[in-house]
C-alpha cells in the first residue's frame, strides 16, 4: 500500500486546519506544523 502522507506548514491556524481537513478526507494522512522549530522537530523524527 503506497503511503500518502502530507506536511503541511502554516501559521495560521484556521488555514492548517481548513487545508488538513480536505486532504484527511481525500485519505491522506497528515503532520501539520505551524513555525519553523515544529517543521524542524518534525523533520529530523522522520529522517
């Protein structure tokens, strides 16, 4: 199964979620992240 998940970066709120909810529905799966320290945090956990 191919693995389809999405980073999505922003620092507003309401658009992280509004861009997280489309994609959850269409299937993907999802890690948001608001600043550069949480993309970072994010980032070096999955290499």
């Amino acid at each position: 199964m191919q693995n389809n998940s999405i980073l999505v970066i922003d620092d507003e709120e309401i658009v992280r979620e509004t861009i997280t909810d489309t994609l959850e529905d269409s299937g993907y799966e999802l890690i948001s992240a608001g600043n550069g320290r949480r993309v970072r945090r994010v980032t070096n956990h999955l290499s």
